[in-house]
C-alpha cells in the first residue's frame, strides 16, 4: 500500500519485504509482458522493462520465469490477454482508494473487488471520481542502514528526483515521472539498494480519520483488497494517527 501518511508508507514498505513471493512473481510476470508489448523486448531502449528487469532479479525472480514473460510479451509464447486496470472508491470515513490491478480476466476482477468494497464499508465510483485528488509520482523506499541521508539526497537530487523524506526505518524519494528512469540508473550506477522503487498515485491532499473504529475498518478494506491475486496496489488518501495504526484481526 502506497500513501502520503507516515502509517500508509512504512505498511507499503512492510508489505514490499514480506511480499507473498508467489504472488510477486505473478505481478512481475504480468508487469514484464505489459512492459514489453508497450515497448518492445529491448531493456536498452525499454525503460519500463528495463526497471521491470531489475525488481524481478532483485526479488530472486528465476531467470526462466523472466525469459517466459518476455516470449509472452512478443507472442513467441501464446498467452491470454493481460490489461491493466484502475479502480476507484472510497473506504469508510470518506477516504479515497486507487487499486491496481493486471488481469487476464477483466470480469473476474472487477467483480473482486466490488464485492471487497462492499463486504468492508467501502463503495466503488466511476472512472475518474478522486484520480484529480492524486498525482503520478516515482517512489523509491531506501532502508537507513544502506546509505547515509547526505549521500542519498545528492544522488536523488541530481537525477532529478524533488523530495527525500526520512522515516523512522527507510528513506523515502520521490521524483516527477519524467525523470523515474533517471533516478532508477543513478541508484543503479553507484549501487543503491532499494526496498521499492514504482511509479505511484500519490494523494495530494490527506483526509484526517475521525476515530480509531473508522480507522480500522478502513485497514481492513485496504488489506482484503491487497490480499486479491490481481491487485498490484493499492494507494489511500487518509491521514491515520500512529496509534491507530494497527489493524485488529477480523471479527
């Protein structure tokens, strides 16, 4: 999960670490087959694949696997049709969701995640009802013990990124999209590690959660939407105070 509170960003972070490898593969799959019908099977002159690349060999993502998506993207491997697609909706309290997702099945997804909104207090919106209340940024999260603050701010800034903010366990920079792809190979060049590194929709406004019974209820949303096969993300616009910030089990 992907968010402009503190709670949103360090669960985001969390959930990149203990990711559920098989569903990561999955996702990255998808993403390289995406990437290179949009741009070819050339990292050199593929941005997109090239970074896609990079996340699937630093998640440990077999060689093979990699090689499969790619022949999926050219079609010298037949496969199903794979979209991408963007929900919006709102949790309880009003906040605003963007869910991701890659499907081979746009009717089985969509039906997912309608009846996760349901189920946990939210509701689905047309197309386009809060994407304006976000933006498209790059986000990169830099665990503490890789890279010194001083460093890391003289890297990202002269790639072009506009914003370094530290967390109490990572770094967190953020970049407009045009220079992503700059900022990937700067971080690259001198061997920057990073726990994360995507084009987000980051909220430009936050929207203050009344109560910790409405915070809860809004986690465990977000939760069963990321818990969905499809779903690649899921960014949030509510601003959580620390201490509510630990989802009960479910009842």
């Amino acid at each position: 999960m992907s968010g402009h509170s503190k709670w949103a960003t360090t669960k985001h972070h969390k959930a990149v670490v203990d990711a559920r490898r098989g569903k990561l593969f999955s996702i990255l799959s998808k993403e390289i087959t995406l990437a290179v019908r949009s741009g070819g099977k050339d990292p050199e002159f593929n941005p997109r694949l090239r970074t896609m690349i990079f996340k699937a060999k630093t998640a440990n993502m077999p060689a093979d696997n990699i090689k499969k998506a790619i022949q999926k993207g050219t079609g010298e491997i037949p496969g199903v049709i794979i979209e991408e697609l963007l929900y919006e909706g709102y949790a309880p309290g009003g906040v605003g969701v963007i869910v991701e997702a890659t499907t081979d099945n746009k009717n089985r997804t969509t039906s997912e995640v309608r009846s996760v909104f349901t189920k946990w207090g939210g509701n689905l919106a047309g197309a386009g009802a809060l994407a304006f209340n976000f933006q498209r940024l790059g986000q990169f999260l830099v665990d503490k013990s890789k890279i010194s603050e001083d460093h890391l701010i003289e890297i990202a800034l002269a790639a072009g990124a506009e914003d370094v903010k530290s967390e109490e366990e990572f770094f967190e920079v953020l970049c407009p999209m045009s220079v992503y792809d700059e900022v990937v190979q700067a971080f690259q060049k001198v061997d920057v590690e990073t726990t994360s590194s995507e084009i987000v929709y980051y909220p430009n406004n936050l929207i203050p959660v009344q109560d910790k019974e409405t915070a809860q209820k809004i986690f465990r949303l977000l939760g069963r939407l990321e818990e969905l096969e499809d779903v690649k993300n899921v960014y949030m616009n509510g601003d959580v105070p620390d201490e509510w910030a630990e989802e009960e089990s479910e009842p």
